[in-house]
C-alpha cells in the first residue's frame, strides 16, 4: 500500500479517530432511544444517511444514480454489505449490551485478514496469526458467562464485521477504483427499504 501524499495524512489521522469516536457514541445514544423499536430506529438511520449522501453528491456536481450504476457490480456489492452493517448494528445494539456489540465489530480488521488470503492470496504474517488468536480467546473469555443470554445479538454483531471484510475485499478486487460515496447512500437506500414495511405506521 503507497503512503499517503502529506497533505492528506493529517486528514487520514483524523477520520481514524474521529469514525471509531462516532460508532462508540451512536452506542451510547442509541441505548438513551427508550420508545422506538429497533425496525424504526434502522428506517430512520437510514433515510437520513441517505439523505445527506445524496446531498453531498449533488454538491459535489455528481449525479447520485449515475455514480451508483458507474460502480457495477463491485459497487452493488459494497452497498449491500453497508445495508446489513445499518441494519445489524442497531439490531445487536437492542439485544446485547454496546460493549458487547462494539468487542464483535472489532474483529473485523481480523476477519479482514483472512478473507484476502482465501480470496485474493495475500499473505498474512505470523503476527496477524497470534493477534487473531489473541483476540478469540479474548472474546471466549469475555463473553463466556453471558453467552447464553446475549447469544443472538452477538451472532447479529458479528454480521458487521463480516460484511465489513467482504466490503474490503471487494473493493481490493476491483483494484480500489469504486468510488466509496455512492456505496454508502445505496447502502443507506437498501437499509432503509428493506426496514420500511417493518416500520410502518
């Protein structure tokens, strides 16, 4: 991987904090939301993702449906795995505790790992080897005493980090020339569908 032109590694840094920071917090707020079920928190969540992303593209002189289908195939696929990551995060955020959600999500980069060695034969270094099985022992230590009583909403979470790693590793299939914005309002538009009957009234 080429390092990042000066300019934009500051840039870089930042949203690596700030994007971790941002799903912490959307834990936190969304364990204060008390009288909405989690089909309608997804709707919303959704719509308005949607909304601003849409909105970007237009400011940014891109024609949002244009952009979409320029994406082919790769481009449908990220958007879809965006879909269950909206979906899956607030629906593991009601049945299990944010920590919880928030230990399952961090294997991804793990997952991440693995996945590009079956389908892409990159390697994987011995270090990534012992910080996975690090990891899985942690996670088994972790939640072996609660594991009977939060094992759906784990199974749920685990659903993001998947996706996640299948997102990753189609857009490095596709030689990282997906244009990522117009994945994230698809993924927006398909969450937001596929709550919408579930929702209603």
């Amino acid at each position: 991987m080429s390092a990042l032109p000066p300019p934009r590694r500051p840039v870089a840094l930042a949203l690596m904090v700030v994007a971790p920071v941002l799903w912490s917090l959307a834990g936190v707020v969304t364990r204060h939301v008390q009288r909405t079920e989690p089909f309608e928190q997804v709707f919303w969540r959704s719509l308005f993702a949607f909304g601003f992303v849409f909105l970007v593209l237009l400011f940014q002189r891109k024609h949002p449906w244009s952009s979409i289908r320029a994406a082919g195939l790769p481009g449908l696929v990220s958007g879809l795995m965006w879909a269950i990551m909206f979906t899956a995060f607030l629906f593991a955020l009601s049945l299990t505790t944010t920590a919880n959600t928030l230990v399952v999500m961090s294997v991804s980069p793990l997952l991440t790992a693995v996945f590009a060695m079956l389908f892409l034969r990159d390697p994987v270094p011995l270090r990534t080897w012992i910080a996975a099985g690090a990891a899985a022992v942690g996670i088994a230590w972790m939640f072996g005493s609660s594991l009977d009583t939060h094992f759906l909403g784990m199974a749920i979470a685990f659903l993001i980090p998947l996706a996640a790693a299948i997102n990753v590793v189609v857009l490095r299939a596709a030689a990282a020339k997906l244009d990522l914005v117009p994945a994230v309002m698809l993924g927006g538009a398909l969450s937001c569908l596929i709550a919408l009957p579930f929702a209603l009234p």
